[in-house]
C-alpha cells in the first residue's frame, strides 16, 4: 500500500516508519521545511528509543521518504493519514483544528483515485463530518473516504506500541476503506492485535473517553497519596491492594506530581468542552482536570515545606524534566509548574535532564543547566526528583550527600525507599508515604 503521513511528529514518524517497517511505501510529509531537510540527511529530530535505527533501516531500503509538498505523495497513496497537532486553542481550551482544516484542504486539492483519508491526530467528534465537507468542497469529484483511526501510542515506548497494540480502533462506514485499513493494518492483527470497527463518531470519542480515564485513575491516586500522608499510609501498598484487583488494575496507579504531556492535559479540556457543548457536562473529568492543575504548584509547597517552610534564596536541584522518561518532551511537563513555583517563592533552581535539557532552555530560562546529576545536586539545599530517569534509580547516595549543602530528598516519583534514604543520612520525602522518624545517629528507626 502506498501511504502519505501529513505531519511529520511524535506520531506521524512513529506511524510512518512502522508502516515502512510493515512493507508499506511511505511519504511522510511536513510543513516544517528544517525538520524534512534533517530527516533526509538522516537526522531525527525527536529522541524516541530505536527510532533512529528504524527510520534509517526503512529509508535506506527504499520504503521510506520525507517531502515537504503534499502534492506527489497524495496522488499517489492509497492512505493519506492526517497526523498533524490538535493543540488547546488559546482562551478557551477546545482543541485547535486549524491544522487538521489546513491539511485537509491541501490533501483536497491533491487526491487521484479513491482515496482514504484517515485523521490519526486527536479530533473532537464531529471533526471527521468536518474534514470530509471540506474535502467535498473542495473536491466535488474526488472519489473519498475519510476514516478516524486514533493513535494510542505513548511517547518513550512509542514503537512497541504501534508494532504491538492493545487494539486498533477504526471508524469508517464505507466498505472499500474498511478493505484498505484491514491491509495497512494486516501485519498486527495476524498477531491478534484485535482491531475494533466502528462508526467514526465513536472512534473519536474513544480516543478522549480512554485518555480521560486514565487522567481520572493518576488524579485519584494522587488524591489517596494526600490523605496518605495525612493519616499515615502508604499509597504504594494502597495501589497494590487496589491494582490486583483485576476490575481496577495496577498500571496508572502511581502517585506523584501530576500527569502532564502532549495529550493528558489537552485532551481531557477538550473533551470537557465537548461535553458543555452538547449539554452532557463531564463533571468527573472536569474536577479531574481542576485537582490536576493545581497539584503541580502544590509540589513546589511540599519542596518549601521540606525545607521548614521557605526556600528564598536557597539552591534546588530538580531531577528530570521531561514530562516523562524516555522523551525529550517538554510539552505540560509537571517540571515547568513546579520550577516555576519554585522560583516564585524565590528559590534558585539547577536542573538536569538526560535529553530534555535541549527544549527546557527555551521554556525556562532563568534556571541552571547542569551536565550530571551530581553536578546538579552541587551545594543544593535540596534534591527534587520529577521524572524518574532509569540512570536516577541507583545514584550514588554517598557521593550526592557529600555535595549537598543540606540532605534532603523530595522524591516526587517514589523511586527509593524511605528507610533506606533515612538510614544513608537524609531527610526524605515521597508522595503519599509515611516518613521515616531519624534516630540521633541518623539511622532509621523503623527497621532496629
Ligand atoms: N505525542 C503523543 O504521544 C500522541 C499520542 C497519541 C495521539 N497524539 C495525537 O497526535 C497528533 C499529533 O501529535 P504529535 O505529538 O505528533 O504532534 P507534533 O507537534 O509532534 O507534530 C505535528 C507535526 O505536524 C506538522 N504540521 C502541522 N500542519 C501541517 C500541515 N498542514 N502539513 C504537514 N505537516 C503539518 C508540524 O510541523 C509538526 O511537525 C495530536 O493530535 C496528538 O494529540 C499524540
């Protein structure tokens, strides 16, 4: 099959370059004249694990190019995806179109033969009804099909999850698209991907119902981790008490700043807005989306509050960047609300990130990058740790408290232990977990 991907991101070069991985022949498309000119020297623009090695696997063996012009590669494909950014629209948070409107119209002008047009991006339902009357406008004689096909890739493991979903949902109701999206999808589901179709009202509304329950599930156990440390539990053991109940299940259970990303914090004001819009109010995602953006300003209280109350003039060290690990994406990452409090109670900051470092200088500027995490915790008065990095799970303990001003540990993704930190000398917090009373030689006195 031959296939054009309108956009050229997260998801368009993950999608391109898997379905070049499948055999498929693909164009992957942007407006983004810099980004076409790197990939075509090889250069990959965003830091995705083994994308790199993917892309350049596919490129050299012919199924995979880049173009900056829709032109030749819609008239040539049997699938245009539109996978283009779906941003909140500034002022009043509905999802931004303009983009999808754009590409539309550009794909429009290009078509030849049937054509599926496919939106992979996250649409509102409707925005198909949209695409395709622009299409026809446009196009009173091409002969079309737009399908919703949405994208549940997750940044950081973005190739398992094209190459092995939970599901594929597609929405579409003409049987020649149905016969395309079978073959485009046919390597996945002969590995019993189970691949779900649909109207394409409800495919859209799929993508937005599954990204705002798992937004409701982090809020939640966020909430439990409050009343946790108000009342002396764990919320670790609290996840796993709940999560091995199969009608709950364990992923999403972990407690910690606040979600944030290119698509949690997007999607559920979108979907909010949805609702409003056709009078059926999301009430549970709306609080969901309140008790969200609160929390991350509040983890910069508990960075004062672990330093007994202020840290004017004190130096923070902040772990981690990136929204998540494994990305080098900075888009609503919690790090950019909590250095920010930070700095607004009059804290200076010093930072590291693995990769993230690149993006956050053009977000926060008035911070200190430094090259390691021990260059970071240098002379720190504390150590905040925001995205859990694989490389910050085993940090020399020793060596962070000796250049360390002050000891002290908020750990905001729980990846030590509290007893062990409290024995090695510091004073440490995590989310939602009992501290660890320090006997007067520094031991732990929990475990004699
Ligand atoms: N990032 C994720 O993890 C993820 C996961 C699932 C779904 N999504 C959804 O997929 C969509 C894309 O997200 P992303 O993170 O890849 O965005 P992105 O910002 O990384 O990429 C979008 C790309 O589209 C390009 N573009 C914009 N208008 C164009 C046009 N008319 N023609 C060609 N190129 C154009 C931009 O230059 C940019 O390179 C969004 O709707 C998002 O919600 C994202």
């Amino acid at each position: 099959m031959r296939v054009a991907m309108i956009g050229t991101g997260y998801v368009g070069l993950v999608s391109g370059a898997c379905f070049a991985d499948f055999g498929h022949d693909v164009t992957c498309v942007d407006t983004d004249a810099s980004k076409i000119a790197a990939l075509a020297r090889g250069e990959v623009p965003i830091y995705e694990p083994g994308l790199t090695e993917l892309v350049h696997s596919n490129a050299r063996e012919g199924r995979l190019a880049f173009a900056t012009g829709v032109v030749e590669p819609v008239s040539a494909a049997d699938a245009v995806f539109i996978a283009v950014g779906t941003p909140s629209r500034r002022g009043d948070g509905h999802a931004d179109l303009s983009y999808v409107y754009a590409a539309a119209r550009e794909i429009a002008a290009a078509l030849t033969g049937f054509t599926v047009v496919v939106t992979k991006s996250t649409v509102p339902v409707g925005t198909g009804d949209e695409v395709e009357r622009i299409i026809r406008e446009v196009r009173p004689d091409a002969d079309v099909a737009v399908v919703s096909n949405p994208e549940f890739l997750r940044e950081g493991a973005a190739i398992r999850d094209f190459k092995h979903p939970d599901r594929i949902v597609v929405g579409l109701s003409d049987p020649r698209a149905r016969d395309v999206m079978s073959e485009l999808y046919r390597p996945l589901y002969l590995n019993a991907a189970p691949i779900l179709f649909v109207e394409r009202r409800t495919a859209e509304l799929i993508k937005y119902a599954a990204n705002a329950f798992l937004a409701t599930k982090i809020t939640f156990i966020n909430e439990i981790a409050d009343l946790c440390e108000k009342v002396g539990a764990d919320v670790q053991d609290v996840a796993r008490g709940i999560g091995l109940d199969n009608r709950i299940g364990s992923k999403f259970l972990h407690a910690g700043p606040g979600y944030g990303g290119s698509c949690f914090p997007k999607d559920t004001v979108a979907l909010i807005k949805t609702g409003q819009d056709y009078g059926a109010p999301l009430r549970i995602v709306e609080t969901v989306a309140a008790v969200n953006d609160q929390r991350k300003r509040a983890m910069a209280r508990k960075v004062a509050a672990a330093l007994g109350g202020q840290v004017r003039g004190r130096t923070i060290a902040v772990l981690g960047l990136t929204f998540k690990p494994n990305t080098d994406d900075m888009r609503e990452a919690p790090s950019i609300s909590v250095i920010t409090a930070l700095q607004d109670l009059g804290a200076r900051v010093q930072a590291y990130d693995p990769v993230g470092m690149g993006q956050a200088r053009s977000l926060l500027s008035d911070v200190t990058y430094c090259d390691s995490a021990y260059a970071c915790a240098e002379r720190a008065d504390a150590l905040v740790i925001v995205t859990e990095w694989e490389q910050f799970r085993a940090l020399d303990l020793d060596r962070l408290k000796r250049v360390m001003t002050r000891p002290v540990v908020i750990d905001l993704r729980n990846i030590y232990r509290p007893e062990d930190m409290t024995r090695r000398g510091f004073s440490y917090q995590g989310v939602g977990r009992p501290e660890v009373a320090t006997s007067e030689d520094g031991s732990a006195t929990d475990d004699g």
